[in-house]
C-alpha cells in the first residue's frame, strides 16, 4: 500500500489527510502550526509540527521513505517552492505541488514537482460547466478540450438501447458507465442492448464541443 505525505495543513491539506486515511493509506501530516496539527493527529497515522522548509527537518522525518509528498502550503508561495526543491533533491519520486498561479505552477515544475495541482482553478471551470447545463449532474475535464459528464437522459434517449442511439456514430461520444437509482446499481462499460430508463444516469466521455451537442438533446 502506497504511503502518503501532505505538507500544510490548511482547508486542501486538512481534508486531503483525511480521506486518504478514510480509504486505509498511511498518512504522513505536517505543518509548522501546532493547531492544525492537532485538528489532523486523531486519523491520521503520524501528525508532526516542523518546518519542512528546512532539508535536514524533512531527512530527519524519513520523508523520503514515502511514495507520494503532497506540497499544500497555501499562499506561503516561497515555502512551497523551497519544499518542493528539497523533496527533489531528497530524491522523493512522486511530489503534488499545489499551485495558486501559472507562474507559481511553472516554478513548481522547474524545481522538480511530478505534477502540478489548482484545486480552486479546477474545481471553479468543474462548477461553471455544471451550471452552464441544468442537466449536468456533474463534469471532469480530462485535458485536451476532453470531458466526462454525468447527465440525466433527454427524454428522446428513454426507452431506447445504446445500440439504437448510435451515440458514438451521431456525435462521437461514447457512454463509459450507467447508474441505475432504481434499483440503485452502478454498469461499467453497458452493453450496446442496455435501454435507457428515465431514472438512469449516463457518464458520457467526449470532446467538449460535442458534449455540448449531447446536453443540447431534448
């Protein structure tokens, strides 16, 4: 089982810790400021008050013992880029860096993180595809003007197969997953002969534009 750490515990930090530790990794917390370290040390496995800033703190804390070092340290823009110089330099493998901008983004990447995160970019474009559609129930960008949506189906869409549809045919979409709410039941990659019910939701993937077309559907 992979090991984890998050550096900074702030809102992202505090809730990244704890579920992680809901889905039984080890967790790894730490943060210069005793508050938050006491506000995460009842579920995850280690909390620690320390400075990861400081190269020998983070040796000393075995960090480069863990698979994955998240870096969320808020707006502490410099702290986040001298962790993450450090981690790589440590020699960890795999660092998250939270970002608050492209340009902090970019330095991030420069000084050696795996992979680049803005949670509160991402999750605001997530909230504006959902209520630019009523019918959207929920929307993952997945890069390169790709998207996944969740979305109830247009009544033309109720009583037919996917086979009938001719969804991937008509608009180059293809249906990755069917929740059923009644019963309540989850059918990964359906079958062409599965009929669309009304109370379905349909997990779409596609281009953004013709997904549009989809949401378009009556």
């Amino acid at each position: 089982m992979r090991k984890f750490a998050v550096i900074g515990l702030s809102s992202f930090g505090f809730y990244l810790c704890k579920y992680l530790s809901q889905r039984k990794y080890y967790v790894l917390a730490v943060d210069v400021n005793e508050n938050r370290v006491d506000q995460v040390k009842e579920f995850v496995d280690k909390a620690i008050i320390a400075d990861a800033t400081d190269k020998q703190t983070l040796l000393d804390i075995g960090i480069k013992d863990l698979d994955v070092v998240i870096v969320s340290m808020g707006d502490r823009i410099d702290s986040s880029i001298l962790t993450t110089l450090h981690l790589h330099e440590i020699g960890v493998e795999e660092i998250v860096a939270k970002a608050i901008s492209e340009d902090h983004g970019k330095v991030l990447n420069a000084v050696g993180a795996t992979m680049v995160i803005f949670p509160e970019r991402d999750m605001a474009e997530r909230l504006a595809n959902i209520l630019e559609q009523s019918s959207i129930l929920d929307y993952v960008n997945i890069g390169s003007g790709y998207g996944i949506i969740e979305i109830a189906p247009p009544p033309s869409f109720c009583g037919k197969t996917l086979k009938e549809l001719r969804l991937r045919e008509k608009y180059h979409v293809q249906v990755i997953m069917i929740k059923e709410v009644v019963p309540e039941n989850i059918i990964p990659v359906p079958r062409a002969d599965h009929v669309i019910k009304d109370s379905d939701i349909l997990v779409i993937m596609g281009r953004d534009e013709d997904l549009d077309r989809i949401q378009a559907l009556k």
